[in-house]
C-alpha cells in the first residue's frame, strides 16, 4: 500500500496531533490496490522515514537480549560440572567466567543483531588504550593511598605460573566482555542510551556473582555498584567495533581484577568492599575527564563521534 498525495481537499498533518480524512479524498486503483490520500506530510517527518534503518539492518535486539540471558543461565549452571569434571583450579581460573563468552553465539545470528558499531582508525584505539592504562593505574593507586598498602606479588596459590596465570585470567575476561559489552551494551542501546545500559549491565553483572552472595545483600550491592562504575569507565572510552573496544575493555577489567588480587589481604574479599567502591568512583571519574579534554581538542571530532555511536 502506497500514499500517494492528490490534488483538492484540505491539508492533513502527520504526528500527535487528529488526522480527519474526507471520505472523498479516497481513490482505489484497480491493478495495485493503492489507498491514495489527502495528506500534507512535514518534509522533515518523511526525511526522518526514509532515514530509518538506512543500512537494512532492523534487528531484533530484544531477541537477542532474551536468548542470550538464557543461554547465560545454561551455561553458568553447566560451568560447576565442567570446572569438576576438568578438574581446572578455581585459583587459576572459575570456568562460569566462558559462560558470557559462549552465550554471545547469538553474535552468529547476523540478521538479528542491530548496525555494528563503526570502525575507528588506529589512532583512536590507541588513544582508547592509553586512557584505559590510566584509568587502571589510577583505580591501583586510589585503592594503594585508602589501603595503605602496596601490591604483594607474586600471589600465593594462582595454580599455574604467573604468565600462564595472566593469560588464561585475559581470556576469561575477554569472555566476559564479550558478553556484556559485546551483546548486552550494544543491543542496550537500542533501547536507552549508552551510559545508562551500561551502568544496569555493570550492576546486573555485579550483583549476579553468586560467590558474594554469602556475604550479604551490602556486600552484594557494594560490589554492583563497584561493576557499573567499571562497566561505564569502559564505555566512557571505547571505540571502534566490537573487536577493537575489547582492547580498551580487557585492560581495565583486567586491570582491576589483578589490582584487587594484589592489594587484598589473604581471602579478603576486597572487591566488595566500600574501599574499592570509592577507588571505581575516582577511575570513572578520571576516565570521563580525560576523554571529555580529548574530545574538545582540535582535530578529535572523530573520535568524540565514534564514542557517541
């Protein structure tokens, strides 16, 4: 059905205000069935129209929202078994951290995920890295002054040498970010802007680690709220597709991981501590800072854009 605009009638207008159509004004075509009418559209509603979806690609983010949060329990129950089963140490690595990662074959689906993010030059991944290191060492330092104490490394029981150890802690946090950044961030923003998809993620990702749970709900809180505060220090910086912000994401989730390994006290659970909370605050503070002077800065329009996408 196509609307087509006729001479003769008085003039219509689109959008929230009543529409009343003349019954005269209605004239049926005999080959295509076409519903010509009277209607006065605003040149800026049709340019809107015709703007939308530009590239094909509708998507179905909350599709793949939903799969993916289902494929996540599946696999996080399945990760206890594997972890037994393999017989891997929970000291190098708890294999729950793959469920994110294995939950995002939704990726595969392509006709249900939304335009990819954009593609930045090497420049601004690099510049993305660079604040992601200062954003980490900052959360350290902050976490250092509070606590009074200084990283003690190599820790005792990491399961496997410290290279190794590292490694295998990179690629399950590449997991993770994977999941959360990769799919819940950017299907997210199909529904609300991306800071706040990011701090619920963030939250929902703390509040969701169920070896806190023990501790109590204030611990638990603490902890999401440490999460979101990383998860938008991370957004704050990226750019770039998804595989170019995973640089940027896995140094400073990473970073903090290790950050907290190193300045904890035996089996301290440091991370949900109001310590941490505060060291997450001064980060994502510093983060924003930085990343607000550089998009002021002649010649870094691109990157500011890029970031906004």
């Amino acid at each position: 059905m196509r609307c087509l605009p006729t001479t003769g009638g008085a003039p219509h207008s689109l959008g929230a205000r009543i529409v009343t159509l003349n019954p005269k004004d209605y004239e049926l075509a005999a080959d295509d069935v076409e519903i010509i009418v009277s209607l006065s559209c605003g040149e800026d509603q049709l340019r809107n129209r015709s703007n939308t979806h530009t590239d094909g690609r509708r998507g179905r983010p909350g599709l793949v929202l939903a799969v993916w949060g289902v494929l996540l329990i599946l696999f996080t129950a399945l990760a206890p078994l594997a972890q037994e089963s393999l017989g891997v140490p929970y000291e190098l690595i708890a294999l729950v951290m793959f469920a994110p990662g294995l939950a995002s074959l939704v990726l595969l689906i392509r006709p249900w995920q939304p335009t990819p993010w954009p593609r930045a030059n090497g420049a601004q991944v690099l510049i993305s890295a660079c604040i992601a290191i200062v954003a980490v060492t900052t959360f350290l330092g902050t976490l250092m002054i509070i606590t009074g104490r200084t990283p003690s490394w190599p820790v005792s029981n990491l399961g496997a040498p410290i290279a190794v150890f590292i490694v295998v802690q990179a690629i399950g946090v590449y997991s993770e970010e994977l999941g959360w950044r990769g799919v819940v961030q950017r299907n997210g923003e199909q529904f609300m802007r991306p800071s706040v998809i990011s701090a619920i993620a963030g939250f929902v990702f703390g509040v969701t680690h169920i070896g806190y749970w023990p501790l109590g709900l204030g611990a638990v809180l603490t902890f999401g709220v440490t999460a979101a505060l990383m998860s938008v220090t991370i957004t704050r910086i990226f750019v770039g597709t998804l595989w170019q912000r995973m640089l940027p994401a896995v140094i400073v989730h990473l970073g903090v991981n290790i950050a907290l390994m190193v300045l904890a006290v035996g089996d301290e659970p440091l991370a949900t501590s109001p310590l941490a909370l505060a060291a997450a605050v001064v980060m994502c503070g510093v983060a924003t800072v930085i990343s607000i002077l550089i998009d002021v800065l002649p010649g870094s329009s691109a990157l500011a854009a890029d970031r906004a996408n």
